[in-house]
C-alpha cells in the first residue's frame, strides 16, 4: 500500500527538499510553485562609437624609386708629358715639311714600266741627239735632256722598246721593268751614265720569260 507524504502535510507548511526527493506529488506541487523563467537574449556586444566608424583609408601607392643619378666621368687633365710629346711630334712635322718644301721639284712624267722621266736644262745629254751602241742600244735623248727617249735594245735576237727612262743630275740614267717586244712585255734592264756630251756608257740584260742574258756593258756614242 502506497502511502503519499503529501497527505500528511498541512497546506501552509513548506515543503523540505528532501520531501520532494521522496514523494512525487510533492515534487511536482514544488515544481508548479517555482516561479516561471524566461531566458532573455544577451544583446550583442558593441564598442561605443563602432557602428559609425568610417571605413579605413586604403594604403598609400608606394614611392616610385628615385632614378640613378648619371654619373659623367671627369676628365683627366693634360698633363706635362702629353704637353710634351705634342711639341715634340708638331715640330718633328714642321722639320719635314720645311725640307720638303726647300728641296727642288723637278716636274715629272710616267713612262711605261713605272719610270719618271725629270725636266733638265743643264748636264752632259744634249737634247735631241741620237746615240747609237751598234745593234745593242740606240736612243734619243728629249727635247728637255731630262730622259732618254725610244730606248731600243737588241736582246735574244728580239728588239725590246723602252718608250723613256730618266736622266738624273749626277747624269746617270736606270731602268729596270717590262719593255715591249713584238708587241708582248718583256723584262729588262738598263743603266748607265753620260761621260760626255757625246758618250755614254751603258748595261743592258734581260731579266726575265724566255730571254735571260748577261749583263752586257756598251758605249753608245752621239750620232
């Protein structure tokens, strides 16, 4: 048998905890005592002045980096010794160019084979003369006296043609170079000297292709 210990108190006596333990009628009596709760929201936690914050700024751009500075290089200052060659070298050319310029030009012409035949007034040649050295060498001597002209030589049974070959002040004369025989270049050389105005003495050879002589030395006298 069931024996209820709410039955046993008086309405106005207050109920012991333990009671409520132990008997069930009690307990829910205390729970329908208990005054009712309502769990209110907890407001959200706002710092004062937050909500009208401005937004941040945005970061500056950086600097740009500023440009190298043009470094011009300095320049080295003209010294003693470069003073010094320069006057040497500049009156090193003057010396050159005084001799060259005190020196007599004698006005010059080019013969065939690279020859320079000079103007002369003066020497042992007489100017127009003929000089012959038998069938070996014959020659005229120009207008000028400054060269032997239509030089003709006999050699290996060929006559060869030096159109000119100059006369120089010590009155010798030299060629060494192609003449013309036959219409085709052949080497030769000639050299020699006036002993007098009616005599000269001359070296012929052939020096190259298919006629090679000795030196042949020969007096060519006026005609």
């Amino acid at each position: 048998m069931t024996v209820y210990v709410a039955s046993l108190l008086r309405c106005d006596e207050p109920l012991s905890p333990e009671l409520t333990l132990v008997d069930p009628v009690l307990r829910a009596a205390a729970i329908a005592a208990m005054p009712s709760r309502t769990v209110s929201p907890q407001p959200s936690l706002t710092l004062q002045g937050e909500e009208h914050a401005p937004a941040p700024a945005p970061a500056p751009a950086p600097a740009p980096a500023p440009a190298p500075a043009l470094v011009v290089p300095r320049r080295r200052r003209f010294g003693y010794i470069e003073f010094a060659i320069g006057v040497a070298v500049g009156l090193a050319l003057l010396t050159i160019w005084r001799a060259q310029a005190e020196s007599p030009r004698e006005p010059v012409a080019i013969a065939t084979g690279g020859v320079r035949a000079a103007t002369r007034t003066t020497g042992y040649a007489i100017a127009g003369g003929g000089y012959i050295a038998g069938d070996t060498v014959r020659f005229r001597v120009g207008s000028t006296a400054g060269a032997l002209t239509n030089v003709t030589l006999t050699l290996c049974g060929r006559t060869v043609v030096v159109p000119q070959i100059p006369i120089g002040e010590d009155n010798a004369f030299a060629f060494r170079g192609k003449g013309l025989a036959a219409g085709k270049a052949q080497f030769v050389s000639v050299s020699g000297a006036f002993t007098s105005s009616t005599k000269a003495h001359v070296v012929v050879a052939g020096t190259g292709g298919s006629c090679v002589t000795n030196r042949r030395s020969v007096i060519a006298r006026l005609s």
